[in-house]
C-alpha cells in the first residue's frame, strides 16, 4: 500500500508542485492550506508522514508541530524560507525530524523524506519509473533511454524533461509550467531552455514509431502524444 504524505502548505504553487513529484515516487498525497486543517486532516488520514510549512493561517507550523508530537511520532519534515539557525534550532525543539529551507530542490526533499522514514523504522515504496512505448522504454531508475533497441545516451535533464512529458500522455504542458516541474520552481533560466531540451530529444526519436510523437502545441508548448489515447 502507497504511503501517505500530508502537506501542509498555504502556497498552492509550492503544495501542487510537492504533489506532483511525490505522486510520481508513489506516494499518497493530501494537502492542507492552513494549520488548524492541517491537524484535522492528520488526526483523520493518520499519514506516515507531514510536510509542514511554518507561516500558515490558522496555526503556525510551530503550533501543528507541537499538537501533531503530542498525539503522535509521525515523521515531521519542516518547510520556511526562513534560514536563520535559531528557527532551526526551534523546529528541532518543537519535535520536527528534519527542516528544509526554501527555495529547495524537489531531489533533496524526496531524498530526505525516504531518509526521515527509514529512520523512523518505516522504508518508502518506491513505484518503478519505467515507461514502455512502441520501440521507447525511458528508464529512470536505471536512467537509459532506450530508441529502437538502442541505448541512446542522453543527458539527465533531458531524460528528466522527456520522462514527465510521457507520464502523462497528451497533456500540453506551457514552457512555464515544465522549467517549474522539471528544473524546479526556483530556476531563474528562461523558456528557451525547453525549447533547446526538446531539439535535441527530437533529434534522438523523430522518425521512430508513428505511435507517439514529441509534439509542439503552437503558442502553448510541448506534449508527448500518444495514438488512441
């Protein structure tokens, strides 16, 4: 069974985003805007873990920490854009398991979060990161692409870019919206960064199968689509 993880995030740019790449680890994902339903929400779930930002309506991180620790040992990982080591120092002494500043990157939470689990005596389930089309296999835990019974070596970024293009098939994505979710929303590179990314993808499977195709949606972005879905 999928492990769940509670967010409890008033930005929903940030919460969608978390949502986003936990769901694709195989977690479980609720969120919660404000403190006062981020506790109503752990006392109904009972999650393996809570994501807990520390400037929220309601109740403030400290206080959901605080009544979350004395109902439960539930792993707690903090998340503020404050930096300073007294407010570290605080979330620790409240109870939290581990404090990430913002802005983050989405490798360093996922990696935290399986490490505060195994701590904790609880190993996350990690889903297989495989997708198989006709003559495509895009493999990212063992991170080969693989055209045509060939393995084509690709850079991680764009295995990473192609890889959340395929996993959800014909969705258009904005440039916007795939420098958020691939290079992470902290990135201050411009869009034409996708656009030279899906160029040189292009260039290893245009011509492959005529059951998907790497496509551009014309003053929107890319999809990848798939025949008969």
């Amino acid at each position: 069974m999928a492990k769940t993880v509670l967010i409890v995030e008033d930005d929903n740019n940030i919460a969608d985003l978390l949502r986003l790449y936990l769901e694709k680890e195989g977690y479980e994902v609720s969120i919660a805007p404000d403190g006062l339903k981020g506790v109503k929400q752990f006392r109904e779930l009972q999650p393996a873990l809570v994501l807990l930002d520390v400037m929220l309506p309601g109740m403030d991180g400290w206080g959901v920490c605080r009544t979350i620790r004395a109902e439960s040992k539930t792993p707690i990982i903090m998340l503020t854009a404050k930096s300073e080591t007294e407010d570290k120092v605080q979330g620790l002494k409240t109870g939290a398991d581990d404090y990430i500043t913002k802005p983050f990157e989405m490798k360093e939470v996922l990696a935290r979060i399986e490490a505060v689990l195994r701590r904790s005596g609880i190993e996350p389930e990690k889903a297989s990161r495989k997708l198989v089309f006709d003559k495509l296999v895009i493999d990212m835990d063992a991170f080969e692409l693989t055209v045509d019974g060939k393995k084509i070596p690709t850079p991680p970024k764009e295995m990473e870019l192609l890889y959340h293009l395929a996993s959800t098939p014909n969705r258009v994505y904005t440039r916007n919206q795939l420098l958020d979710e691939v290079w992470g929303f902290d990135y201050f590179g411009d869009t034409r960064t996708v656009d030279v990314h899906v160029k040189r993808l292009r260039e290893k499977l245009e011509g492959v199968s005529d059951q998907w195709e790497l496509k551009t949606v014309w003053s929107v972005g890319y999809k990848f689509e798939v025949a008969g879905r």
